[in-house]
C-alpha cells in the first residue's frame, strides 16, 4: 500500500511538472506578446503596410514595448494598425511621436520603430493614432548623402594639396602635359566637377529651402517632419556638409581650371622637365577617385531626387521654372 | 424411445450444467458437432480426447468466454447465450476455472493475484475480511508462505495450486479444470489431483475436468466422456470405460 | 483483359489484391478497435486505480529515457546548425532556431517514436503474452471486463502520458541546446529562453501539444490491437510486439503529415 502510494505521489509530482511547464511556456509566449500585462491600445495609419503582419514587435526608442494586433485598410490608401503597448511606456509616450516600419534583424521580420519626438507634447492616451513618419528607405538616402558628401570633402581637399603642389613647382606639370591622357582626363574631370558642383549647389539651396519650409511647418516635408527631429537633423547635417564641400569642390574646380588654362596657353616654365614623379602619379591617382566619386555622387543625387520625400518638391520647382 | 427422452428430461432438471446439440465451428473447422453431456451436482466428470478436439473449446463455452453455433448450453439452468452482461457476471461469480497455464497476472503479486476476483466481483471490502479470506484459501492450497511472491518466482506445480486457490477464493459450485495436470511431473500432477479431490470435498463444488492424465482421471472422476469427431463418444464410469472394447477408448488406457 | 492473357499476371495480381485486402482488412480492424475504445471509455465502470497504475508504468517509467535522449538531441541540433549560421553572420539566431524546430516537430515526433519503441512494444508483448498465457480469459472469467481493464486502462495512459513527456521532453532538449549554446560563448539561461520564446507563439506550441495527443492514442492503440489479438503462441507475442512498433511509428508520421496541413490550413502557423 505504502509503495502504491509513493507511486501516486511520484506519478503525480511527473504530471504536475508537465503542466506546470506548459503553463510557464504558454505564460513565457504570452509575456513576449504582451498578453498578459496591463496595456493600453494605440493606432497608426500607414500609406504602405511593407509586408507588416500581426504579432510584429513594437519598439519605443528601440525597447520591446508591444505587438501588432490588427492590420485594416480603412480606405484605398490607408492601412490603419492597431497596437498593443506595455503600460509601462505609457508616461513617456507623447501624442507627437511617430511611428515608422522598420526591419529588425537579418531574415527581415518587420516592426514597428515608435520614436519621440524633441519637442514635448501631452502624454498620450488609450486609442490615440499616432502619425506615421515615412520609410525608412529615406532615412537610409540621406545616410548615405551624408556619407557621400564626406568623402567628396576629403577628396577635395587631396585635390586641393596637389593644385597647391603643381603651383609650387611647375615643373612637373610637364609630365602631365606629355601624358596627353592625363591632360584629357583631367579636362573631363573637371567639366564633371563643374556639373556636379553645380548639381549640388541647386540642391544645396533646395534643400535649405525646404528647411526654411520645414521650419515654419509649411509644405511638404514640413507636414511629414514637423516633429520628426531626428530625420530634420540628418538633413541639416547633410545640408551643411553639401553646401561646405560644395565651396570647396567649387575652389578646387577654379584652381584646376586655372592651372589647365595657364599650361594651354603656354604660360608657366614650359621648358622644364619633370624630376617629381610622386606627384604625378598622385595626381593620376586622385583623378579617377575623383571621378568615380563624382559618379557616384550624381546617382546619389538622382535617387533622392526620385525618393518620394523629395520627388513632389523637385516637380514644383520644375513646374515654376 | 419416447420413455428414455422422458427419463433423460428427468435427469435434466437436476443437472447443473447441461449441453445438448452443441455445435461449434471455427471458420470451415468443425469442432463440435453435435455433443451432449450433463454435470450434476457434487459429480466430477472427467472428460477425455485428443488434443485440439474441443476439449478446452467446451468449457470455454460454458462460461461465455467462447460462442456456439446452436445447441443448447445450460448452466444452472439458464441458457449461457442468453444471458445479460449481468447475469452472466453473477453466473461466473458461481465458476472457478482453472486455465491450463494458470493464467497467473504476471504483474501482480500472489496476494493481488488471489485479491483480484473478490475485489472485482465486489464481494468484499472490509480490508480483514479479504486478507484473512486469501490466507485461509492458501493455507488451503498449501501455499502461504508465498503469498507476496511474483507468479514468476513460482515452479509451475505451485503456479497450479495458486491458480487453484484463486479460482476458489470466490467458493465456486462448480469448477471447471483445463488439462489441470499437463505439464507436470508425475509427482507434482499425482499432488496436483490429490489436493484438487481434497478442495472438491472441502468446499463441496462439482466439477469438469479437461485432461488425457489417466492417473488423475481414475483419481478424480465420478464419470468419464470421451470426445471423438465433435460428439460425445463414450461415457461411463472409470471402470467400464477400461473395460471397454472399442479401440478408440481403448487408447487412452495403454 | 491484355493482362489476363499474360500468364504470370494472375497470380500477381491476386497476390497484390490479396495484399491489399489484408491491409484494408487490418485497417478496419483497427479502427474497430479504436471505435469499441471509444464506446467503452463513456460507459462505467471506469478503472480508475488501473489507469494510474499503468500511467505510472507508461510515463514515469518512460521519463529516463525520453529525457536523456531528448537533451542528447538539443544539444546535437544546437551544435550542427550553429556552423550554418555563423557562416551567415546570424548566431543570435540559434536559440531562435532550435527552439522552433524542438517545439514544433523534433520535441514531439522524436519522443512519439521513442515510446512507439518502449511503450508501444512493451504494450504488445505485455497484452500478447497475456493473451497466449490467457489471462485475459481469466480477467473476463472473474467478472472483469478485460477490455476496459487493460486495452482502455492502457490508451487512456499513453493518450495523456504522451503530452507530459512531450512537455518534459521539449524542456529538456531545450536545455540541452542552451548547455551547447553555453558552451561556445556566453549566454544566460534567461536570455536564451527569451530568445525561444521571442519566436514561438501559440501557433507553434498548441497544435504540437495536440499532436503529441494523437501520437499516445496511436502508440496506445497499435500496441494493445496487436498485443490483444495475439495469436499462435509465444512466436506471435514478438511479432505482436514488433508490428505494434513498426505500425506505430508509421502512424505517427501520417499523424504528423496531416497535423502540419490542418494547421497550415487554419493558418495557426
């Protein structure tokens, strides 16, 4: 009887641990879903979903804070997603943060990124909408611009120092002189330069327009970005850097010009031969940098003409001119 | 004719168990075609044949464990076809059957073993009342010092008399004994018939007795029937089938 | 007709024909089973001490066995797939992994095949050698009905034991993945589990605990249909013994095939 009964006690001990783990597995799987925690409901309409599907995290300044619950079109251009957030957010989340799909980690499962905005608002409650900022993809553009117009300054200021060098001994433009490819490479960089620089000064001064629009909270990219400080940063970045190394890109430009205009006309030591190889090749050298930068930069420019931010901006301008 | 039916009818009405014109098949094999034997009470009837010719099939019928085509099987009176699930429940509780391999739970102990059919049937529940009942029907086999040994832990005359002991736990009227001594030696089946004629007298059942063990059938039978081609062949007692001439009943004395 | 007039054809079709009649015919006995299970379980008496006793017998006593393979398995899984995903950069991802593939199919379908091996054979020898001993007359002989005494006492246990050691089992082999995770570079039980449970759901979980319930009453039902109706001998107490586990194991992958279209088809996914 007794051995029956341990029996029991263990059979029971193995089936109690059994449930109890499933529990804890279901409750564990509930807790990641915040299903179980107190929450509180909030919305965002969407013009474009980007494969967003239900159970998707939320994430508030980058902290797991809830799950997608329900995705509905509500019109033919409006997606509208319902969220689940933790409670514990909810004293920081303000009514002007927003809301934006993004793509966490490497195999690309959706979710949506909730940011802050600088400016402080009234906290926000169950139901609200949140507004929806714009894809990252743009974000990802002017990451790049940023980038790009980091190297054009540095490959500017090579150019600068060699410019600097050739003035200083003139000699060695010989070497340049009778390589002739040089000479034409060197022509044909420069007129890239030329278009590139003026490429960059139009956008330059669209941009800072827009951000005069911005600011006042006019316009297009005022109605998407009021409040988004962190994409209006990286803009004014962008812009600052554009606009420095378009001067100096626009200095280097003369200075070139200058040169090749000198050394056509004859002026300069003509009869001197070239000892200063180095710098020869450095120049050869900084030429196709330089000129595979450049294209790079006009296709970076072409695309954030195109990006959808921007696009209606630029087809005003074409229109007014 | 009509005088013997009479008679025969006579005869019936005190008989526990009674088959007419049993007839059974399996499939195209027939095993029983036509067999009549009667058991009365306090009679032991041994009943002899050759292997596989129905022997076990027989008794087998007689407590439902097996169907039969037509005929009648009677015990105490009532048709076993045509009985309830109940009926047939307090019928069995009435039988001890003691299967050829004792048919022991191997995952039991003897005690559970011997504790099974009276907690099954409900018999008892008072915890004493069964334990002393267990001790008292082992201690009548011989048996008790065993009684918390497994069945795989006993030789096969002791699994006997614990199969033995477990069929009459219940104090059945009538015991039905398949080929009790088979497989035995002879000095364990000599003590095997022995102990099963002093357990006849002690709790006074009848009996039918499946074996082709002369020793046990001279032993224990009141009566003998011999089985050949599905029929009753033969019936007497020990003495007048030894004495018969018929070479089929003749066999199974040399 | 142009097959009758081949000569061999005949009597290879009859044995094609004669096979397929034995499978439709095993088959329907089968279900028969299943269904007399079904009949008897609603109605008393119910063997409730039985049940517990073979419980006991069936999933504590199988507990050792499926833990100590199931961490085996965790742990080998989690060291295999490791090298694939370090050569795509995505380690983090390995808990995520393991996790998913234990608790949806390895988790269940290797601990099914693991009892279908111990229980479902031992079910088979244990009923079969009680058929040829006969004790299953003699429980139906002391007013027992052997039926619901041992077949239903039986499936009752393996269709609930089944998902406990399902359950136990995943936990274990989850173990055993994080021990190997630990092994190549740090990683606390907590984050590890967040990891798993960050990426199952519900969807993952529910249909492989309800699979796992089909699984014990396939391993109940083929052991016992082939221990309860053993025939000629102790011979056909190891061949009950043997069918009961190769019929067992193929029920739990058909079981397993159409577990994952229905809840494809429901979209639980």
């Amino acid at each position: 009887m007794a051995k029956e009964t341990a029996r029991h006690v263990r059979l029971g001990i193995f089936v109690m641990a059994g449930i109890v783990l499933l529990i804890l597995g279901l409750y564990l799987i509930g807790n990641n879903k915040n299903l179980w925690g107190e929450t509180f409901r909030v919305y965002v309409v969407f013009r474009n979903a980007s494969g967003l599907q239900n159970g998707n995290n939320v994430r508030f300044s980058g902290i797991n804070a809830g799950t997608v619950t329900n995705i509905e079109m509500i019109n033919d251009s409006s997606i509208r997603v319902e969220m689940i957030l933790d409670m514990s957010i909810k004293p920081y989340l303000r009514k002007n943060a927003v809301a934006r799909i993004g793509t966490d980690g490497l195999m690309g499962n959706k979710l949506v990124n909730i940011e802050p905005s600088s400016v402080l608002s009234e906290v926000i409650e169950d139901g609200d909408t949140l507004t929806a900022g714009g894809s990252t993809d743009t974000a990802q553009i002017l990451k790049k611009l940023d980038e790009t117009a980091g190297n054009v300054n540095s490959i500017s200021s090579d150019i600068k120092t060699i410019t600097e060098n050739i003035r200083r001994s003139k000699g060695s433009l010989y070497s340049v002189l009778l390589d002739t490819t040089i000479a034409s490479r060197l022509n044909v960089s420069i007129d890239n330069i030329s278009e590139m620089t003026e490429n960059f000064r139009n956008f330059s001064t669209a941009l800072a327009d827009m951000m005069a629009e911005t600011k006042s909270g006019k316009g297009l990219l005022g109605s998407v970005t009021n409040d988004t400080s962190m994409l209006y940063r990286q803009l004014r970045n962008a812009v600052t850097l554009m606009e420095k190394s378009g001067k100096d890109l626009s200095e280097v430009t003369n200075g070139l010009n200058e040169s090749v205009k000198k050394l056509n006309q004859g002026h300069g030591s003509a009869g001197v031969l070239l000892n200063d190889s180095v710098s020869a090749m450095e120049l050869k050298n900084t030429i196709s940098n330089l000129d595979s930068s450049v294209y790079n930069f006009n296709e970076n420019m072409k695309a954030l003409q195109e990006s959808w931010l921007l696009r209606s901006y630029f087809r005003r301008q074409k229109k007014s001119n | 004719m009509a005088e013997k039916m009479k008679i025969k009818e006579h005869v019936e009405s005190d008989e526990i168990i009674s088959v007419s014109h049993l007839k059974i098949a399996f499939g195209s094999n027939r095993v029983l075609t036509d067999f009549n034997l009667g058991l009365r009470k306090g009679e032991n009837v041994v009943v002899l044949g050759k292997s596989g010719c129905g022997k076990s099939v027989l008794i087998k019928c007689m407590v439902r464990l097996l169907a039969y085509d037509s005929g009648s099987l009677k015990v105490f009176g009532k048709e076993v076809q045509g009985l309830s699930q109940k009926e047939l429940d307090s019928m069995r509780l009435r039988m001890g059957f003691l299967f050829q391999s004792s048919a022991l739970y191997d995952s039991m102990t003897v005690r559970e073993n011997l504790e099974f059919p009276l907690r099954r049937h409900h018999i008892s529940s008072n915890k004493n009342e069964v334990n002393e009942r267990v001790k008292e029907t082992l201690e009548n086999v011989g048996l008790y010092h065993a009684i918390d040994l497994m069945p795989s832990e006993l030789s096969g005359g002791m699994r006997k008399r614990i199969g033995l002991a477990r069929s009459l736990i219940l104090k059945p009227e009538i015991m039905l004994y398949d080929e009790p001594t088979t497989g035995l030696d002879p000095i364990t089946a000599r003590e095997i018939s022995n102990l099963m004629l002093r357990l006849q007298r002690t709790y006074n059942t009848s009996s039918i007795i499946i074996s082709h063990d002369m020793h046990c059938a001279r032993l224990t039978a009141d009566r003998l029937a011999v089985i050949n081609d599905g029929i009753c062949y033969a019936e007497g007692t020990f003495n007048t089938l030894q004495a018969s001439n018929d070479p089929f009943v003749k066999a199974f004395f040399n | 007709m142009a097959i009758d007039s081949d000569p061999n054809s005949p009597g290879a079709w009859s044995r094609v024909f004669g096979g397929m009649r034995k499978f439709f015919a095993e088959a329907g006995d089968i279900s028969a089973f299943a269904i007399r299970f079904f009949r008897e379980i609603l109605f008393p008496p119910y063997e409730f001490r039985e049940v517990i006793r073979q419980s006991y017998e069936i999933g504590y006593k199988s507990f050792s066995l499926v833990g100590i393979t199931a961490f085996i398995i965790g742990l080998v899984l989690t060291l295999q797939s490791r090298p694939t995903l370090v050569e795509f950069g995505a380690e983090a991802w390995l808990p995520a992994m393991v996790g998913i593939s234990i608790i949806r199919e390895i988790g269940p379908v290797i601990t099914a095949l693991i009892c279908a091996g111990k229980i479902g054979s031992g079910i088979g020898a244990e009923l079969g050698s009680m058929r040829v001993t006969e004790q299953i007359d003699a429980m139906e002989v002391s007013g027992t009905n052997p039926f619901k005494y041992i077949v239903v006492s039986r499936m009752v246990a393996t269709t609930v034991m089944v998902p406990v050691l399902v359950i136990l089992g995943d936990t274990i082999a989850l173990y055993g993945s994080f021990i190997a995770v630990k092994l190549k570079g740090a990683v606390s039980l907590k984050l590890f589990l967040s990891q798993v449970f960050e990426s199952i759901d519900y969807g993952d979980v529910i249909p492989s605990i309800v699979k796992s319930v089909f699984f014990g009453f396939a391993i109940g039902l083929t052991g016992c249909f082939k221990g309860y109706y053993t025939k000629k001998g102790t011979a056909g107490v190891g061949r009950s013994a043997n069918s009961a586990v190769v019929i067992g194991s193929l029920l739990i992958f058909i079981i397993d095939l159409i577990a994952v279209q229905i809840t494809q088809f429901f979209g639980i996914f």
